[in-house]
C-alpha cells in the first residue's frame, strides 16, 4: 500500500494532489488541521490541513504490453482508414 501525506489549505486542493500522484482509485485515510509556521507552539502559524492518502499499488503494465496495445490502436486506426475510404468510394460514385 502505497501512503502519502499532504498539508494543503483546503480539501479541494488535497483531492487534485492526491489524484495526480496516487491515481483516481486512491482513498483519504485522515485529515487533520495542523499549524504551520513561525512562533512558539504555532500560534501565529497559518492553519493547514493535513490529508493522509493511500492508494494499493497496482502492477504497471510492461512495455510489451504498452506496445502491444499501442499497436492494436493503430491497426484499428488503419482498418477504419480503409472501410471508410471504401465505403465512400461505394456510396458517392456516380452509377
């Protein structure tokens, strides 16, 4: 499992790290207001909110399966390429 944590200053903010770093499946295990700055114990800091993530680490594919897909892609490209130049050689010839 892989966590991370984030002091941001709204919940807003934390969602659009976390599903950058951690993907769209990644779930919010704690939030908690902290104080963040100068002074003796933080009291003229700036609250913050800190957000713990976690997200399951999920296998990346392989470059062979990356290029495989890739692949794929385009001859489904090249295919549709073709029918449809077919299909308008076939319908828009004057008989």
């Amino acid at each position: 499992m892989n966590l991370k944590r984030y002091r941001v200053k709204n919940i807003k903010e934390a969602l659009a790290f976390i599903k950058r770093d951690l993907g769209p499946d990644a779930l919010i295990v704690s939030t908690r207001q902290v104080k963040e700055g100068k002074g003796a114990f933080g009291m003229f800091g700036k609250t913050m909110l800190e957000v713990t993530a976690a997200a399951s680490e999920a296998k990346k594919p392989s470059a062979r399966a990356k290029a495989a897909d890739t692949k794929a892609v385009e001859t489904y490209r090249h295919d549709s390429e073709i029918s449809e130049a077919t299909m308008a050689n076939t319908f828009l010839t004057p008989k």
